[in-house]
C-alpha cells in the first residue's frame, strides 16, 4: 500500500508496509499515483500532456523514470511492498497469561478537580480510595509470577494523584527492588502526577527509582488554568510550574514527558505547545481531549480544518527550531523508519488486557486505566488472577486486521488500530474504531513523516 500526499512544499510517498519514505519531485509523484493502473504507454501519454512543455521532460524521461527509477524501488521491496503483517496477525494476541506492565491506581481521588478527566466519574473519596500496600504488594507479586520470561518489567504509579499515596508508592518500590534479584526481573517504575504534591523528597526519590515521569501540564497560564483547578476553583498553573522545572533540572532534562490536553476552547493548541518549550521543556505530548460529544469542551468536525492547520504549523515550527538550536519533541513526531516497533507491537499496539492491566485500590483487574469502572471489562483482581476469560479471548483477538474499518487503511500499522479503549467509548466495540482520532492521527502522522523528509530530528531517528 502507498500513501502519497503533498505538504509545506514536498510531494512525499509513503510505502506503508516497508516503512520507506520518498521525498520525490511533481513527475515522479504522479508516475507513481498511476503506475499500477495504467499501462506503462498509457502513463506516458498522460505524463507528456501534463509535463511536455517542460524542458528534459520528454517520452524517454519518463520511459526512464519508470523503467530505472520506480521498478527498481519495487524490485527493492520500497515502493508497493507486499503486506507480510497480514499473515502474522492470526493469534498474535495470545501471550498465554504472561504480562509485562501494570498500572498501579494507587488514589481514586485528587487534589484537583479537572474538568475533562476521563478518571473523574470512577473516583470516590477518602481513605478508602488509597491502594493499601498489601494490595499494592499483591499486584507486584502476581506480575512477577505471571510475567514469564520477560526481564523488564513496566509498573506506573498512577490515579487519580498518587502523591497523595505517597508512603505507599515508596514502599511498593522498595519492595519491587528486593523481589529484582530473586525473579531475575528489573522493574521500571513510572510516575504520572498533577505536580502540585512534589516536594524536595519525592523529586530526589522520583529522579532516583522512576524510569519517566509524566508531568501534566496545559500550556499557557490561562489555559492551564480553565480546567486545572483545585477543588476550591484556584488555578494550578503557578504553583506546578516551578516544581516541573525544577524536577527537570535535577533529572538532567531526561526520562520525563510534559502531557497536556487541548480541547475546543484551545484550538490553537501549538501557541501551549511552544508556550512549554519556552518555558524549558523538551518532552512534549498534547492530545485531544476524550470526552462525551455533548460536553462543553468537546471537539467536533467543525473543529477539524483549524486542528490540521495548528499541527502543520507545529511542524514547521519544530524545522525552524531544528535549524536554529532550541529543538524539542513532540511525542506525535517522533518516528522510527528504520528500526521502528516490531511486528507484535505494530498489529496490537499496548497489549491491552494481554500484556497490560490497570489495578484499583481495592485490587481489581482492568485491561487498562481508561477501563475503570466498566464492570464488563472487570478482568479478575489480585488474588484470584485473571477470571475473566470471555473478555481475555476478547482483547487477545483484537488487532489491526481484526478490524474492519483498518483493512484499507494506509496508517494501520502506525496506529495499530489506535486506542482500544477509545474505540470502546466511542463505537460501543472494542474492533471498532475512534473515527474523530484516527482522522487526527492520520493528520499527526503526515506532519511527521514531512519533518523526516525534512531531514529534522535526526538525532532520534533516521531515514
């Protein structure tokens, strides 16, 4: 399959099932838009009425641009490469109860009352909502029995605000670490926080045992500040800030990512985007945001044109700053074409409920944390393991080719059938799709590919 579209100036070519990416001028792009529907005479006749007046350009040009130039490309298995995903995708799923991943809830409550937050319907109140360290325990103990032969193991302290669990996270580390030598295992532990808890502690103990830490920001002051409110309705903006920028400083700019959301009421999304790299930051991520379709901050169609327009602007930004010395990240933009994700992770992307499980404080089992709550998708809990077998057979047999509305989509094995939980909420099936994000993705994945032609990020990824 091939994806040909034009941007900021570039007529590019994407071979979908190689990963190859051309960067070609208007005669070769559009040989190659008719080069396997039409007869090679037929796409010179049309190539000579489009180009004929052209100097150079002439029947033995184009002869040549086809005969020399694309079929050698084909023959290469970098242009219209065979699909050699589809065969592997028939039980690609099953990983026979063996898990690599957890996400601790370790609060089902927050010092913030964010409007738009997917955890909010799912949070009670009080001591009740904080993982116990014996459930805590619990889940580790299961994953390191149920991970097979896998060495890394990934666990992220998440919530609600885990800070406001804090003995308990440090606890369950310490525990992890004593079990790494036993099981022969080594655990990565991720912090995902709000920020407004960090304290000089938790920023020497998070820089010291968490892999990465999520940082949740919004961008500029008045946008952050729209949603981001405590419960009293004060922003947060000024007080998270400076507590980011200093746990960044002391982790030396590395192992964290700054997550934001944007929604109707900040289309211009790239103005919070470079608002965070002015302010230091390097790691960045913006989604849009998830939410019922009548909610007040929703996105709609209406809203597409101006979204596409602000992540085409982003990237040209990101070639400037590129260029100039103040580069940064956009986790969207970041692509490997090289030695991008394997097979596996290309066909099922997160191993939702297969790979990976969410945890409640109470110490049930969820396929992920965009799960909670759903009690059809209650997977089991910390101590009788996985019961749920119906919904296991479910998750294991969704993948890019199980479903339907992917089969001819040119970035299926980019998204790999994009979120599961999103397609839940929003089609009602798990092989469905979330139609509004795979049109944002797409869109992502075009401006991505743009700045690679663009020779940009080079340091993260190579051509």
């Amino acid at each position: 399959m091939v994806h040909q579209y034009k941007l900021a100036g570039r007529s590019l070519v994407l071979d979908t099932n190689s990963g190859s990416l051309h960067q070609v001028d208007d005669l070769a792009y559009d040989a190659i838009a008719r080069y396997k529907t039409r007869t090679q005479e037929e796409i010179v006749t049309e190539l000579l009425a489009l180009y004929g007046h052209m100097p150079d350009v002439d029947r033995n040009e184009i002869s040549a641009l086809l005969e020399d130039h694309i079929a050698a490309l084909e023959s290469a298995g970098q242009l219209f490469s065979p699909d050699v995903y589809q065969t592997l995708a028939t039980g690609i799923g099953q990983t026979h109860g063996e898990y690599k991943a957890m996400c601790l809830h370790m609060a089902h409550t927050c010092n913030l009352a964010c409007a738009y937050c997917f955890a909010g319907a799912n949070q009670s109140h009080g001591e009740a909502a904080l993982m116990p360290f014996e459930i805590g325990k619990a889940a580790l103990d299961f994953l390191l029995s149920h991970s097979g032969t896998r060495k890394n193991l990934e666990v992220d302290f998440f919530g609600g605000e885990p800070l406001l669990n804090w003995d308990v996270v440090k606890d369950l580390v310490a525990y992890g670490r004593t079990q790494e030598k036993k099981w022969d295992k080594l655990f990565r532990f991720t912090l995902t926080t709000n920020g407004v808890g960090l304290t000089d502690e938790i920023m020497d103990f998070a820089n010291r045992e968490m892999e990465t830490v999520v940082l949740s920001l919004d961008g500029r002051k008045s946008i952050h500040d729209r949603f981001r409110k405590t419960p009293d309705g004060r922003g947060s903006y000024d007080t998270v800030v400076p507590k980011f920028q200093e746990l960044v400083r002391r982790r030396g700019g590395k192992g964290y990512y700054i997550r934001g959301t944007f929604t109707r009421h900040n289309l211009d999304f790239t103005e919070d985007i470079l608002h965070m790299a002015d302010l230091g930051f390097t790691e960045l991520s913006m989604e849009p945001v998830v939410c019922p379709p009548d909610a007040p901050y929703a996105l709609t169609e209406a809203h597409l044109p101006e979204l596409f327009a602000q992540y085409e602007r982003l990237a040209a930004e990101m070639e400037l700053r590129n260029q100039t010395g103040q580069s940064f990240r956009f986790y969207h933009y970041t692509l490997d074409l090289d030695h991008g994700p394997c097979a596996h992770k290309r066909l099922v992307g997160c191993g939702v409920g297969t790979e990976y499980l969410a945890v409640t404080p109470s110490g049930a089992f969820f396929p992920c944390h965009q799960f909670v709550g759903e009690s059809k998708y209650t997977m089991g809990d910390v101590w009788q393991g996985v019961t749920n077998s119906a919904v296991a057979a479910e998750l294991a047999d969704c993948n890019v080719y199980t479903r339907p509305a992917c089969h001819d989509c040119w970035a299926k094995l980019y998204c790999s059938g994009g979120c599961a939980a999103n397609a839940y909420h929003t089609s009602g099936d798990l092989r469905g799709i979330d139609a509004y994000g795979c049109t944002l993705f797409k869109k992502r994945l075009e401006c991505a590919l743009a700045l690679k032609a663009a020779g940009s990020n080079k340091e993260h990824a190579e051509i």
